[in-house]
C-alpha cells in the first residue's frame, strides 16, 4: 500500500497527485463494490477534466508606468487677495499650511499684513478657482473670502525689516 503523507508538496502538481494516490487507493479498496468503483470513475475523470484545464486563463494585469501617460507641468504663479483674516498665526498660517499641502501646489506664501497670498501651481493638477475655493473652504466656508486673483510672471520674495 502507498503512504500519501510522504509525498512532499513541492511544486504545484503535488497536489492533485496526491489526489490521484488517494483515488487508487480508494480503487483498490472497492473491488469488490462495482458500483462505487463507477462513481469513483466518473468523479475522477470529471475532477481530471476540469482540474487539468489547459485553457488560457488570463492572468492579472499589473499596472506599470509605461500605461500611464504623464502631461507635462504647467505652472503658473498668483496672488490672490483674501479677507477675513484676523491673524498672523491662527489665519495666514493655516491658510499658508493649508494649501501646501494640495495636490499640485508647490509654493505657498501668505502675508497676513498685506492680506495677500501667493501661489505657484501646477495648472493641470489644480486651477485658480479651485485654490479660492480652498481657502473659502478653510475653517468651515465662513471666515475667509478671495476678493482678487492676479496671475504674475514671477513671485518675488519679500524682505522682511527687523
């Protein structure tokens, strides 16, 4: 008699050997019972049937970067006039952290005194529209307003005299 528990499952066909062990020896076990040897014919010919499938099954697709088709930056700087501004560190601050933090924003500079804001971002990420309604949107929709966006060529950076 064959011991199926030595048969190491090593590659992925050890298995349905193993099976295939089990099924003789249940085969050898019913000779006597021809019934049963017909239903154990007729579920291991339908389990080698579908289980051997060789029909191409299609595998899952990973995504690489080579699918995906990035558009180049288009930058543009503004300065947007806010109101509602009541302080240095809890509203310009916040307002400066706020919009760093968004998606295609790459410089944020507030000047709580001059009550201004300037933004460079990436065009094709986030529009002007878009970082009003961001500030708008900071502390629940009520406290600050864009009054003015203005687009300029270049942010300049003030000095500041202590």
């Amino acid at each position: 008699m064959f011991n199926w528990h030595k048969v190491q499952k090593s590659n992925k066909y050890s298995e349905l050997i193993l099976l295939v062990y089990k099924f003789v020896f249940l085969f050898k076990c019913l000779k006597h019972k021809p019934i049963m040897k017909k239903i154990i014919s007729i579920l291991t010919i339908a389990f080698v049937l579908f289980a051997c499938d060789n029909s191409k099954k299609e595998a899952p697709v990973e995504k690489s970067g080579i699918d995906k088709q990035e558009v180049a930056a288009i930058y543009k700087s503004v300065e947007v006039e806010i109101e509602g501004m009541t302080c240095e560190i809890g509203c310009a601050k916040t307002i400066e952290s706020k919009l760093s933090k968004a998606e295609g924003v790459t410089y944020s500079k507030v000047n709580f005194e001059a009550k201004i804001g300037q933004f460079t971002f990436d065009e094709n990420k986030i529009s002007q529209e878009d970082i009003a309604k961001k500030i708008a949107g900071i502390g629940g929709g009520a406290l600050y307003k864009v009054t003015k966006i203005t687009e300029i060529e270049e942010i300049k950076e003030s000095k500041e005299i202590n």
